[in-house]
C-alpha cells in the first residue's frame, strides 16, 4: 500500500448556551449554580469599567485605548477558572481578565493614562504586566510552567493573545515547547476576528486556530467565546488537566471585537456594519440573561441593583487614579535595574537637581 | 494647490503624503517594487502612508500579510535575492526586534556570503521616535543597533521634501536600508514636494543652517528641537539625514570651521550613534576641537509611556544648556 492514513484530526467545538439562552442540559449541570451571578456581575463590571475608559478617552483623561467590548464572555469566562495563586499572561486587550482576577481597576485606568505603575501588580496575583509586542508572550507561559513542574506545585498558567498573534513564530515556539515538556499552560487564544484591519480569513489558510494544537501533540478545542458557560467549561477542564499532569491545551474562543481595534483606529475603512450588527446581536450578555432569567436567577431589579454597584466601583477607581500623584520621573532610571550604573546616577542627579 | 516654479510642479505636502507619493512614483517605475506589511494594504497602514496605494496596484503589489515580522522581513530577503524590490513596513520600530535575525543574519550578508552572486536590496520602512503619546515600544529610537551592523544603511528624513528624494534612492539602491520615519514628524510639518521625481544621494547630509561658532549635529525629529534650542547661538547645524554611512566630509569641514560639536539625538546616549561620531571627530580633527565633543541625548532607561515622555528626550533646556557647556570650555 504505497499511501497510509496515519494520521487523523477531530476539531471539536463547546457551546453550553446558544444564542436563545437554551443550555445543553448534561452540559449545564457540570456547572455549579453559584456561577451564573459571578458571570453576570463580573461581566457588567467589566463592560462599564471599559465604557468609562473610552469616554474618558474621547475627554483626554485617558491615552490610546484597546477595548473589549463583545469579548468580555471570552475574557472573564477563562479567567473565572483560575485561582488567585495560578499565573495569568496577558496582551494587550485582556481588561476583562485582569478584572475577574481582581486586579484594581484604578491601576488599570493607570495604564491605559501611560503610567508604567498601573502595571505593578499587586501582591497576592501573579499576572505580569499586559504585552505590546504580539505574540511575544507565548513563550513566557514555557518558562513559568517549567517553574511550576520544577517546584513540584499543583499550578496552572493562562496565556492570553489574539489571532493574530497566533502567526507569529513565537505562537509556533510556544506551543511546541508546552507540548514537549508537557506544562500546565492553558493557550487561550481571543479570535476576536480582526488583527487590525486583517480578517481572521487572511490571517492563516487554516481553517481554524485550535486544530494547530493537534500538530504539537496535544489537545485544541474551539468554544462559543460568547457563551460564557461554555469558555468556562472549556477553560476548568483545561486547567483542571494542567493541574493533573495532563500538559498544555489550545483554547480558541470564537468571539468579536465589537470596537474599533483601539481609540486610533477606525473599523469602518475596513468592515461592514452588517458584519458588526449581525455580532452585536451575539453578544455575551443577551443569551446568558435569557438564560438566568429562565432559572429565575435575573430579574430587572437586579440588574439595576448589579450595575449601581459597579458603576460606584468604577466611580471609585477613576477618581483614586486621577488623584494619584504623577509619576517620578526618576523612576524611568530608577527602575532599570537593581544595580544602577555610574552614568544612571549622574543623570539621576541631572533630573533631580 | 499645485504651483508652477522654475518648471517644477510642487505642492504642500507633509510627511506622509511625500512617502506615500514616492511609493507611488517607484511602483509606477519599476513594477518590481512590492509593499508588504501589516494593515498597508485595505487600511492605508496605520498612519496611512500606503493609502490608496493596494487599490491603485492590486493585493499582488500591496500585501497585506499576517501579523509576522520575522516573516514579513525573511520574505522580504527572498524576493530582494530574486531580484524584487520589497519595501517592507514594520508597524512600529518597537516591532522590528522579532526581525532582527534576517536583517543581521541575511539582508546585511547575503551579498558577502555568497561573494556578490546573490544580493538584498530591500526597504525596510518604519515609525520610530517618541512624541506621539503612544503605549509601550511604539516610541522606540534603536537606530544605531542596525548602523552598528556591516552591510545596512540607515536613512532617517526630518522634511517632506527630503524623505521623498531620500526614500526614492533607498528603493533603488543595491543593498538593504532601513528608513526611519519620525513619526513626531509625520503631520507635524509641511514643505514643497515636487511632482517630479527627485533623488536625494544616500551618504550625504546637509547644512540646515550655516554657522560659525558650533555644529550641531542632528537628524529626524530631533533636528528641529536642536535648532530651536539653538536661537542665540552662531551654529551650524547639519542635518544627517542618513545615519549610515554617515557624511565624515561634511562634518569634518564644518567642525574644522567651528572647533565645536554638539551631537542630539533622541536614543540613549550610551552607544549611541553620537558615540561614534565623536569618537571619528576625535580621531580625524583632534587639532581642531576648541573642546570636547558634547552629547545631548536620552537617558539610560526603558524608554517610557506617555506620562514621562517628555522627561526622557532631551528637551529644549537640556540641548541649550549642552551647546553653552561646549562654547563656554
Ligand atoms: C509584534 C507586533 N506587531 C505589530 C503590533 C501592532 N499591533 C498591535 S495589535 C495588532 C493586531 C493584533 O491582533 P490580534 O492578535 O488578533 O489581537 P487583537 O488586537 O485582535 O486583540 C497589531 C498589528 C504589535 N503591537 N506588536
Ligand atoms: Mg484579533
């Protein structure tokens, strides 16, 4: 027989909740109760904090701005699987991760007002600063796995990056070397559709982003990014498995990037408004209200009684960030290393005196 | 407008409208001349430099690639070898670092190592500089890594006028170029751009301003801080405009005049390009200097967000206070 299968890939796709708010009953009960309100209070936390980033913004109180808006099941449905205790490896656009992880949005706010100190996370989390160059973050996740399996510890680390990011070498790189030495890392790729201007179509040949992890030997799934029970699902069992021995998976959430790519761009030079309407309509929260509703766990009031209490949460952090005193701009110099050098210490001296 | 001097059609233009207009004028030239980059194709780039240029020419010549710089580059060493002209666009300078590889390890070699059989004419365009209030690594100014490299040539334009002759001779000549494109720069100011094509010689710089006190020596953006922060002074200030091989003539006849250089630029001032400009002023005009070559440059530090910006260039006050430390020596 001169060709052999040898060869043979299965993509699988998790929907728990379709657009109608209708769940898969044997899915859904894997999923505790308790959950539903988490999702919901976290998710509208979240979809204001960036409300207000982008108004803030268009008022100058704020510097270029990646939004998340339509991302937010995808982002906060992961993050809800980890423990304070695992490491979270951001890009650029995870505001919505950070958030669920409990990260103070004042610091956020901080950031995105070009202050390097709203990255200085605070003790008790181990998420490192958002990463600019796409991609590059990949392999960060390699080496804090190697560190988990080397101190012997039961903890998984998330790495977040987009699809376009998943073309850089480094994705290649990543994956391959999680896949080698088997590590606790959860890949959990935003296709948010859009690289810029560049659709996910132009991105790869393809089809899609989760079967690439059948190429380094280990398991890719692609969720319903916008059904927040499904990235969850999808995301517990990955980190459940790291947590076990069972090395790395390929999480690929199908969402939307329902903004302009940030504050500079402008997405109508290059997608339809159909094309966003026809997503706006899928956005994460309409289904999983219809879904709480159903098991009586929403109700009008309470919405209005969630969103009164983010929005002074909100209140509260842009006031604590606009009240901070600005940076020392000794600190640009100060922070480069432990050990300043000679010529660090005469300009310190410059910029000081 | 368009206005007719001395026979030459010529009309305002800032930065980005030259760049995007030599493109232009060389893809019309040679149809071997080929974009390729992030988002230059359906939207313009991000600053719109290559606007309108993918409906004009087609996806074959204005590519849209995937997000992959090192893939954008190595592709970019291909076809130069294969005898394209690729002018590749690198979103931001802070995202050529992943390209490093092919541009140290085959653009800047391939004409050695396959002793002139094979060779690397390429373009890669690229924003760099602070100014522009941007997040993270998109104000970067790592010039002199890529003019410490055998092999590359570093081109930085501080006007319209000359980023359109300057980026007309970097797409025909033989060998790699990286073109530095001040972002600060990019709308910040207008002069008149012919029509008409014009080449501006790579490897020359250019006198802005004659003087006979102090040179100054500056290129892209900071060239127009240092000459404002040169009011009241009697300085020349020449305007580099290609950083690698850089004008050793043109420097040493003016320092020959003045016996006193400044050097400012934007990038750290440890190994900077001012380093080596210094170190050659010493070795070929020692006699001359009345003091010591100074540089007025950024600090040793990352360079940072939008907040501290301003602190880390060297402003107005520091440049000032460089060029009185070198007249009053
Ligand atoms: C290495 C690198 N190249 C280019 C850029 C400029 N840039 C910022 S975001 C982006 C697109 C990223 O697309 P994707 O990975 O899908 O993430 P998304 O923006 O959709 O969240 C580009 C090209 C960058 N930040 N880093
Ligand atoms: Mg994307």
């Amino acid at each position: 027989m001169p060709i052999s299968v040898i060869g043979k890939m299965e993509v699988k796709r998790l929907q728990v909740i379709n657009e109608q708010g209708q769940a898969d009953a044997s899915l859904i009960s894997l999923l505790p109760d308790s959950i539903y309100n988490k999702f919901f209070e976290t998710i509208t936390l979240a979809r204001l904090y960036n409300q207000r980033a982008l108004s803030l913004q268009r008022e100058g109180r704020l510097g270029t701005y990646a939004s998340i808006l339509g991302q937010e099941a995808s982002q906060i449905g992961s993050a809800l699987a980890f423990d304070p205790s695992d490491w979270i490896i951001p890009s650029f656009r995870e505001s919505g991760v950070l958030i669920a992880m409990g990260y103070p949005m004042r610091l956020l706010y901080r950031y995105w007002m070009g202050d390097e100190r709203g990255m200085s996370c605070p003790e008790g989390l181990n998420i490192l600063p958002m990463c600019v160059p796409v991609g590059s973050q990949l392999t960060h996740s390699v080496g804090v796995g190697m560190g988990i399996k080397h101190k012997g510890e039961k903890k998984a680390v998330a790495v977040y990056f987009g699809d376009g990011a998943s073309s850089r070498g480094d994705f290649h790189e990543g994956l391959n070397l999680a896949g080698v030495f088997k590590l606790p890392v959860v890949f959990l790729c935003q296709n948010n559709q859009w690289a810029i201007s560049v659709p996910r179509s132009a991105q790869s040949a393809g089809a899609t982003i989760a079967e690439r992890a059948f190429s380094y030997g280990f398991e890719g799934i692609q969720v319903d990014g916008n059904d927040v029970a499904a990235v969850y699902k999808a995301t517990k069992d990955a980190v459940d498995k790291a947590k076990a021995g069972g090395g790395p998976t390929l999480i690929e959430c199908f969402t939307y990037r329902l903004d302009d790519h940030t504050t500079s761009d402008d997405a109508t030079r290059y997608r339809s408004r159909d094309e966003v309407e026809a997503w706006k309509a899928r956005e994460p929260l309409i289904r999983l209200k219809l879904f709480m509703e159903k098991k009586g766990l929403w109700s009008k009031a309470y919405e209005d009684e969630v969103i009164k209490k983010a929005s002074d949460a909100v209140d509260a952090a842009i006031k604590e960030a606009e009240a901070m005193s600005p940076p020392d701009a000794a600190d640009m110099i100060r922070f480069t290393n432990k050990e300043l050098t000679l010529r660090q210490k005469r300009e310190l001296e410059e910029l000081e005196g | 407008m368009t206005t007719k001097q001395m026979g030459v059609f010529q009309r305002p233009a800032n930065m980005v409208g030259a760049i995007n207009a030599t493109l232009a004028q060389e893809m019309d030239r040679d149809k071997d001349v080929v974009i390729l980059g992030e988002d230059v194709g359906r939207d313009g780039g991000v600053f719109r430099v290559t606007e309108g240029l993918q409906k004009r020419f087609g996806p074959g010549r204005v590519m849209d690639t995937p997000l992959a710089e090192l893939g954008i580059v190595g592709a970019s060493v291909g076809m130069a070898i294969y005898g394209l002209r690729p002018v590749a666009e690198i979103q931001f300078m802070g995202f050529i670092y992943a390209a490093i590889e092919q541009i140290f390890s085959h653009a800047s070699r391939m004409r050695s190592r396959s002793r002139g059989r094979f060779t690397c004419p390429l373009v890669i365009r690229t924003p760099y500089g602070i100014g522009i209030k941007a997040p993270e690594l998109h104000s970067e100014s790592a010039e002199a890594l890529f003019c410490h490299m055998p092999g590359i040539k570093v081109v930085v334009p501080s006007s319209p006028y000359n980023a359109k002759g300057l980026l007309a001779s970097a797409i025909r000549d033989d060998d790699p170029v990286i073109f530095l494109e001040p972002s600060r720069l990019y709308r910040a100011i207008k002069s008149d751009v012919p029509d008409e094509e014009y080449l501006l010689p790579l490897g020359k710089g250019e006198v802005y301003q004659e003087g006979k006190d102090l040179t100054i020596v500056a290129w892209g953006a900071m060239l127009h801080k240092a000459a404002e922060a040169a009011d009241g002074f009697d300085a020349e200030i020449i305007d580099l405009q290609t950083l690698k091989p850089f004008d050793e003539e043109l420097i040493l006849s003016s320092v020959k005049k003045t016996g006193r250089l400044v050097v400012a630029h934007e990038a750290t001032t440890l190994c900077g390009l001012g380093a080596e400009i210094a170190a050659f002023v010493s070795e070929a005009a020692f006699g001359y200097m009345k003091a010591p070559v100074m540089r007025v440059a950024g600090y040793e530090a990352v360079t940072p967000m939008a907040r501290l910006e301003d602190d880390f260039n060297p402003g107005i006050e520091r440049i000032k206070r460089a060029y009185e430390l070198v007249m009053e020596y």
